[in-house]
C-alpha cells in the first residue's frame, strides 16, 4: 500500500517504480503487469534491487495471464541479452539469474539449476530473494535448490560470523577512531 501511495505521488521517480515492481513480482500481486508493462519500454534490461531483468519479469507476468508467445519472444530476448554480455566478458552472477529465470520458465528445471549453480560460483548470495521469486517457484520442491539455498545460507553466515569476529559488524568500529576513549559520550563531551 505504502509503496504504491508514494509512486502514484511521484509517477516519474524511476526507483520508486523499481521498488513497486519488486514488491509486486515478490508477492505474484494482480498488479504485476502493470506496473512492469512502462518499466520494460523504458528500461527493459535494467534491475535495480532484483535477479532477473524488467524485461523478463514482464515476461513472467504476461506468460502468467496465458499471452505465451509475447512472454517466449520477451523471455528469448532477455536470454540473448544474458549471453551476449556473458560472451563480452560479463563475470557477474546477474546474467547467470537471468538464464536461470529463462531456464525455469520453460519448465527446463536442469538447465535452471546449472545456471543458479553458475551463479552461486559467480558470487550470488541472495537467497531470500531466491527462495520467494515465483519464476524460481517451481524448483521449490527439487532437493538441488533446497540443498543450493542451503549452501548460500551457510555461505552468508560464515560470511557474518567472520565480519562479526572482526568487529566489520559493529557501527561504532566504523564511525569511533581506534583508541578513542569515552566511546558512549557525545563528540562534544569528548572534546571537553
């Protein structure tokens, strides 16, 4: 409701049109279509916080209200885009999603699986996304995703754990010059 208050306030902020996508894609909402439908003709590769491009996402929506051949020539589009920046070089986890994504909404669970294990090596760790994104929802019940988010889970922690045992995690280490005294006090009590 908030989301959608603010973006029909400010209908040219961009972002915040991102941030509506998201919580409509993430949550299957009615509204999905829409809100993707001006994002992919301004930006139809762009992501801002998500796995999967606009383009594809609107393609996930469109093949969801039974129109499968525009959703086939979006989705093949955003699949020839993922390799084509694959082949210039583009190392990122972000293109192998997105394969992933065009691999699971053909139904060719395989094919999504080595994508999202490509992407994990990659450096992908967004599992809570992983596991809610419903283009990803039918590979729930499959033991190589559930063991694949298990393995991001104990890759984060240990990513955590390792930050938190070096203070990384504690704001004051970041803000407080080692060695300062008085750390609870305010700069100007400091200063006295």
């Amino acid at each position: 409701e908030r989301a959608r208050a603010i973006a029909a306030r400010e209908p040219k902020n961009l972002e915040m049109r991102f941030h509506l996508s998201d919580v409509a894609y993430l949550a299957d909402g009615s509204e999905l279509e829409s809100v993707l439908a001006s994002l992919v003709e301004q930006s139809p590769t762009n992501r801002l916080w998500s796995a999967e491009s606009v383009r594809l996402r609107y393609a996930y929506a469109l093949q969801k209200r039974g129109e499968t051949g525009r959703a086939s020539a979006l989705a093949a589009e955003a699949e020839r885009y993922a390799q084509e920046r694959i082949a210039d070089g583009d190392d990122s986890p972000v293109q192998r999603v997105e394969l992933a994504a065009t691999s699971a909404m053909r139904g060719e669970s395989d094919q999504a699986l080595e994508w999202l294990e490509r992407a994990f090596k990659a450096g992908y760790r967004d599992y809570g996304t992983l596991e809610r994104d419903p283009i990803f929802r039918p590979l729930g019940g499959d033991p190589r995703f559930l063991d694949l988010l298990d393995r991001i889970r104990r890759d984060v922690q240990t990513q955590r754990e390792r930050a938190r045992t070096r203070g990384l995690l504690e704001l004051e280490s970041l803000i407080i010059p080692d060695g300062q005294e008085n750390a609870g006090q305010s700069p100007v009590a400091r200063s006295q």
